[in-house]
C-alpha cells in the first residue's frame, strides 16, 4: 500500500492527537494505528528523505560529470574525424539513456537511472550543435534551445525527476529569453526582425505542470511558475509595445498573488504563485511609491501600449474571479452542500481571499490610464504607498488564516522596508524628524488596529463556533 507523504512534525502532532481521542474513547487501539499507517512508519518516511536528498546530490554530481566530459572533448574536438565526432556523441547520448532505462525498470534504482537520463539530456543538447557543426548547418542559439528542450521533455515526464524537469524548465527560460528580448542586447537593433513571442512556450510548460499538479509537487509547480511568468513579464518587450513595462509587471505579480488564492485554501501549489507574485508586486510599489520615480521615469512610457496592458490585466484578473466562483460552485455542489451554500460570482469579488490581489490589478491598471492620459506623479504615489500598506497587511492575515509563519513574516518585514523608505523621504525633505517621528506613530497605531481587528475576528469565529 502506497503511504501518504507527511511531515516529521506534523506525524507527531498526528500521533499526539491520535493518543489523546484513543483515551477519550473516540478511537480504538486498532483504529488509530491503522490511521497512523496511512503516512507510513518512521523508517519509511527516514527513506523518503534520504532517498531526495541522495537523488539532489546525484543529480549535481552528474551534471559536474557531464561537463567534464563536454570539456575533456571539445578539448581533442578538433584533431578527432568527423565521423567519429559523430559517433561520440550520439553514442554517449544512447548509453546515458539506454543505462538509465536498465537501472530504472530491471533493477529497479531510481535515483542512479535519473542521474543518467539527465546526464543524457545533457549529452542530447551538446549533440545538437556539434552535429549541425560537423554537417555546416547554421543553427541559431534560441533554435538549438528549443530543439533541447523538447527532446528532454519526455525523459522528465517518464522518470518524473524534478532536477530533469528543472533543466527542461532552465532551458525554456534561456530559449525564452534568448527569443523575445535577445535583440535588445543584439548589434542589429530592432530592425532584425518586428518580434519573437515563443508562442510555443506554455504549450511546452502545460505537460509538466499538468505533472507537478499531480504530484502535489510545489517545487514542480514552482518552477514552471517561474518559466511562464518570465514568459508572460517579456511579452510587451519582444511586442515592441513596451521597453519598461513597469505596469504590466506589477500587475502580473498581482495577477499571481490572485491566481494563488483561487486554489483552495492552505493548498501549498499556491505558494510558488504567492512567491512570486509578492516579490514582483512588493517591487513595484517600492519604485512607484517614491515621488522622484514618478516624475521622472514615468512620463516617458507610451499611452497606447500602457493602456493595452493594463487593460488586458484587468479583463484577466476579473476572469480569474469568475472562473474560480464558478469551480468553487461545482465543488460545494459535487460535495452535497447544494446550490444555497454555494458562492455566487457576486460574493466571489467581495472575497476576503481575493479583495487585495484584485484590487491590486485593478489599481495597476487605473495608475496605467493615469499616467497615459493626465501624467501627474503625485496621485499614483499616494495609491502606491496605500497599496504598500495593504499588501503587507494582507500577508499578515494570510500568515495568521493560513497559520504559516513566512507570509507573517514577509508582511512584517515590507511594512518596516516601507515605513523606512518613507523615513528617508521624509526626513530628507518634507518634515524632519518630527515629520518621521509622526510617521512612525501612525505606523505603530496601524499596527495595534490590525491587532485589534484581528483579535475581534478570532473572538466571534470563537462565539460562531
């Protein structure tokens, strides 16, 4: 019987808990170890751990080991024939490969077979341009990356290693890069070519996400998070739309930190999304929060494509609300809870969940149609700073809901990042240290009002009870 993946911490509070409804006569003996069985015994879950960390370690040491067979070639590459260049590399390719499926289904050694099909998407992408080498075919680099990439996709999606679908994701992300904005540091300018979107990117990230969703894998998730908003962040750039997109990446954090709190609640697949979505967003408001940056850097964006992307995020964010009312509603109705219990589209909006990160699109795309259409610097720093403070005492209620420490910790730390960047401005212009001194007042009574409110809260979900 194949055991749930629990951890150490949480077996233990498990167990205790299991002890205590045992003596209270709401378990028996049996009833407990059977439930406690489910999550497999400690030498079980001691091997899953070791089993991780030694498929990480080989992982590293073989892609060491393949680039010390790359060098150690290209190194004699020159004085070897072309056709036993040809027959090197396609032979260690195979062997990888071939070696790799030996270990993994006749003896049944997973972390030693990973090791060896990624060490042989290695050699497969070191074989596609020293062929093209030996044979004079002109192969461009972001073509050679993408012919990498889906060559060793299949081999990460057989053997489900995460360190394989971590190269095919690094891969995507240099092809990515390399396709949408490598003219702007290219000698031939823009007049190479009007655009390179990679339109076929989130065809080639939809199979491992469908994989790491499946696994409930947040380190897979994660990563192809991280390839799909790289793609999406580029897009205004390889348009020609935008050279510093400032509004559309601050709302395509903000439109992660929404898609994160669609998924259910506590679900640890929303975490890479939340990530993400804080450090774009949170960077944002740094630079938009400031009044110089306003004035100076702003009114040098173009109207036309500011309001094509702010507006494109907005019609996104509201979908996003829509369609996960509507998943929300299927779920209550396929659980039983019927059609009444239910949350309607209408309700969606007014979500708690939802309310920040929607609104936090929402004002990306008002500050974008601000600055196109009337330019003054001072109201888009005002909404900054207010978003500034909503955005950190938003990750304060997620960490208290979700009672996880990170996000508390995160809205903690980026409302003392704003309360001392705001000090500097204040003190360096507008008020002095009394100025900062009141400053810091209305931080710390801020502070006590959150407390305040949430220790109300607690104290009627306890009467509800």
């Amino acid at each position: 019987m194949n055991t749930r993946e629990i951890s150490d911490g949480r077996h233990e509070w498990l167990a205790g808990e299991m002890e205590s409804w045992t003596a209270q006569g709401l378990l028996t003996g049996d009833q407990a170890a059977r439930i406690l069985g489910l999550y497999g015994s400690p030498e079980e879950r001691s091997a899953r751990r070791g089993g991780q960390a030694v498929s990480a370690i080989t992982s590293l040491a073989t892609l060491l080991v393949g680039l010390g067979v790359l060098l150690l070639v290209a190194f004699n590459w020159m004085v070897l024939p072309a056709a036993l260049k040809i027959v090197l590399v396609v032979a260690a390719m195979l062997a990888s490969h071939a070696g790799g499926w030996f270990l993994r289904f006749r003896m049944g050694r997973r972390a030693a077979s990973d090791a060896l099909f990624f060490l042989g998407c290695l050699f497969y992408g070191g074989a596609i341009w020293q062929t093209a080498q030996v044979f004079n075919i002109t192969v461009a680099s972001n073509t050679g990356f993408w012919w990498w990439a889906v060559g060793s996709l299949p081999f990460a999606l057989a053997s489900r290693s995460l360190a394989l679908h971590g190269l095919v994701a690094a891969i995507l992300a240099t092809y990515t890069g390399l396709s949408t904005v490598g003219w702007f540091f290219s000698s031939g300018g823009s007049s190479e070519r009007l655009s390179d979107p990679a339109f076929s990117i989130p065809l080639l990230a939809l199979p491992g996400l469908i994989w790491a969703y499946g696994r409930k894998s947040a380190g897979g998730v994660g990563m192809y998070v991280m390839l799909l908003t790289w793609w999406v962040l580029v897009q205004p750039t390889a348009w020609r739309l935008d050279d510093a997109p400032i509004f559309w990446v601050g709302s395509v954090g903000a439109l992660l930190l929404l898609i994160a709190e669609c998924h259910p609640a506590r679900s640890p697949l929303a975490i890479p999304y939340r990530t993400f979505g804080v450090l774009l967003t949170g960077g944002v408001l740094l630079l938009l929060g400031v009044y110089t940056f306003n004035s100076d850097a702003l009114g040098r964006v173009m109207p036309t494509p500011l309001v094509i992307e702010t507006a494109v995020a907005a019609v996104v964010a509201v979908g996003l609300v829509v369609l996960a009312a509507e998943l929300e509603r299927r779920r209550a109705t396929l659980s039983g809870s019927g059609y009444g219990s239910a949350p309607r589209v209408g309700n969606a909006f007014l979500d708690e969940r939802r309310r920040i990160p929607l609104g936090l699109v929402l004002l990306m795309a008002a500050m974008g149609f601000w600055n196109a259409l009337v330019g003054t610097p001072l109201a888009p720093t005002i909404a900054a700073n207010v978003a500034m403070l909503a955005l950190s005492l938003w990750l304060m209620m997620v960490g208290l809901r979700e009672e996880r420490g990170r996000p508390f910790t995160a809205g903690v730390l980026y409302f003392l990042t704003w309360a001392v960047c705001r000090y500097v401005d204040m003190f360096g212009d507008f008020g002095g240290m009394v100025g900062a001194a009141l400053m810091f007042f209305l931080c710390g009574a801020a502070l006590f009002g959150v407390a305040r409110f949430w220790q109300r809260r607690s104290r009627k979900g306890s009467d509800h009870a």
